[in-house]
C-alpha cells in the first residue's frame, strides 16, 4: 500500500483549486470501492464502500472497515466538490476520516497517524447473461417482441437507439358515404378515392430504441408476457437502474416484476439506500425486506449497473393440503429470500414489468415452466 498521508498544508491546496475546474461526473464516481486503511500504531484491513450521488455533486459514502478478528466498524462520510476534485470526511466511532476523490481513488487518513485509499472497482452478476435453457419461453431477447404485449394492446413502435425517444405522429383518415366503403387505406393504397386528411395532429407515442445488448427501456404502461403460466418456474430478469441522484425513495429509478400469483419484486435504485417495508430493491413489495438489509450490504447493485434476479417459484401444497406458492430469490447471485411462503394463492396469470415513470431498462428475460411440483 503507498503512504497516502496528508500534510495540513496539502489540505488546503486541495481545497484552494475550487471553482477553478468543474467536478467529476457523478456517473463516474458514483459506485462500489474497495482498498485497505492502515493505522498509526500499524494494525490494518481491508476496505469496502458505496459512494452513493445525492445530487448537484453531493455523496455520501459507506464504508466497511474490516479488522483483524473479524471485527467491521461502519463509518459513513460526506462528500462534496472541491474544484475538479471531491473531498470526503466524517467521524466514525470518535475517529476523524478525511479523503480526497481523484481519477477513480480516495486516499486520505483516518484518525492519528492513519491512513487509507479506495479503488472503484465494478461488480458482475454471476448469472448476467444467463441463457434460456431448452423448454424456457423467452419473453424479452430484443429481437422477437411475439411473447410481449405492451399494456393495452398498444403497439410497439422499435427502432435502433439513434431513433430512441422519437415522437410517432398521427392524422385522421375520413370518408363520409351512406355504406361501409368499398376500399379501405393499405399500405399499397394510402388515400383510395373519396377518402381525405383530417386537420387534427397528435403526438400518439414514442419510439423504443433496442440498445445493442437487446435491451428496451420499459415502455410507456408496462409490458406482460401475453402467454399466461400456471405452477412452478424458474424466471430470470436482468434490469438496469439510471442515475437519479437527485430523487429519492421511490423516484430513484422504480419498477417492479409482476408473478403470475400477483406478487411484485420491487426493482428499485437501492444503491445505498433505504426504505420502508419490502419498498427497497429485491424487496416483496410492502411486506418483506430482502434477507441482506441495509446500506451497507444491501444486494443492490450501483445505477447504470445490469443487475439480475433469479426467481424460483414453486407450487406445493401447505396447510391443510392446499396450495401454496414458495418463491427464493436471488440477486446478483446473492440469495435475497429463501423459500419464503407468499400471502397470495397460485394462479394462472401473466408477468408484468411495471412502468413508475422512471426510465428503467430490461433485456433476457425468460421463463422455465417446471413440471412435476
């Protein structure tokens, strides 16, 4: 580990640059650390943190301090702009941490003679890529949209990501006869005669681009499978968050995953982040956290991160030999729940990925219907 202590003097050339250069992205820094601290009388460990963005260039940071015997302190710190770098302090445990952000590091000391430095680091799902086993029904590959059908019936309008978010214009077609007319418009004959434009213009949707891994933002009221499943599966989503450093809660990038029985997954940016019962990430919604719950160790990937859930949903039979749904989870290839007993009863029904108005992003998503449970 290099000696990354701090003079008073460099402290204050730090700070003396601000205003002069803008502040890294919050893209950039946002995201998981890991490094090693080192104390004055040279005791040591290992590192891990979330640099969580709270908006206009304002983080907070968690971080694990791991020691010899296993013991972890946490220590949370605050981060803000200081020219074109961050500087980070807080007080943990009556010891004073004090960091500066530069290139992807945080170096800096903590209490006397201490010190420390963190490298961003990026994680991977274990089962991001996952491929549909024979017999799986793919709902979502980016290229056949047959399994899908947006909230409605409305029609999907796709295009490449140049095209994303274009706005799909409609006119009126009209005739006015005293009989179902003899010709209708086609693609081959746009205007038959006797037909006319209406006057009226509306905006009626907006294009969907298919980024290059497939993936879709969801669309504008959700997305179901159109084909309806009954008893045991398997299930596997792979979903991305975006960056909404400024919101809060439920606006931080909300989604959900719909089961057949009715229960929703809650897809959330939890990055760092809490919320009331079963709102967080992974979380069954409203009535049961993930297993692994809190800032610290939450299984929730950073956003702009694919993340992953793979569900196992199994029909068997519970009190008094009726049926019941059991669902384990997990996300990014942590177990989330295991064998948890859902409040709703099994049905035949479809999946739905819910659109809150937060431009998350899906793509693999398939289903393997198990026989036999």
């Amino acid at each position: 580990m290099r000696r990354t202590l701090f003079a008073v003097a460099a402290w204050i050339a730090v700070l003396a640059v601000a205003g002069l250069a803008a502040p890294p992205p919050e893209a950039e820094v946002q995201g998981f650390y890991e490094g090693a601290w080192k104390g004055g009388a040279g005791e040591g460990g290992k590192l891990e943190a979330r640099v969580v963005a709270q908006g206009k260039n304002v983080y907070k940071i968690h971080i694990d301090q791991q020691a010899a015997g296993g013991k972890v302190t946490k220590a949370v710190l605050d981060g803000k702009p200081a020219g074109d770098k961050l500087v980070f302090g807080g007080k943990a445990r009556g010891v004073e941490w004090e960091g500066v952000y530069a290139n992807g590091e945080i170096r800096g000391r903590a209490g006397q003679g201490g010190e420390f430095e963190l490298a961003r680091v990026i994680k991977k799902s274990p089962t991001l890529g996952k491929k549909p086993p024979e017999g799986a029904v793919v709902l979502l590959d980016g290229k056949d949209f047959s399994q899908l059908a947006r909230r409605g019936g409305a029609q999907w309008f796709l295009g490449d990501m140049t095209r994303n978010g274009w706005t799909v214009w409609e006119v009126p077609l009209r005739i006015i006869a005293g009989r179902e007319p003899a010709q209708w418009p086609s693609k081959d004959t746009v205007l038959p005669e006797g037909w006319e434009l209406g006057k009226e213009r509306r905006r009626a949707d907006t294009v969907i681009g298919i980024g290059d891994d497939g993936s879709i933002q969801i669309p504008r009221g959700g997305m179901n499978s159109k084909q309806r499943f009954e008893g045991s599966f398997d299930l596997h989503v792979e979903f991305m968050t975006p960056l909404r450093a400024t919101a809060r809660s439920q606006g931080r990038g909300n989604s959900g995953v719909y089961l057949p029985c009715g229960e929703e997954i809650q897809v959330l940016d939890s990055f760092g982040m809490t919320s009331y019962e079963g709102g967080c990430c992974g979380g069954l919604y409203r009535w049961k956290n993930p297993d692994a719950f809190d800032k610290f160790s939450l299984a929730c990937y950073p956003p702009l991160t694919w993340q992953t859930y793979d569900v196992a949903y199994r029909v068997r039979k519970g009190d008094k030999g009726k049926p019941a749904g059991y669902i384990t989870v997990h996300h990014n290839g942590i177990k989330i729940h295991d064998n948890v007993r859902l409040r709703r009863k099994p049905r035949k029904g479809n999946f739905h990925f819910q659109d809150h108005g937060n431009p998350v992003r899906y793509r693999n998503i398939w289903v393997l219907p198990v026989k036999g449970e």
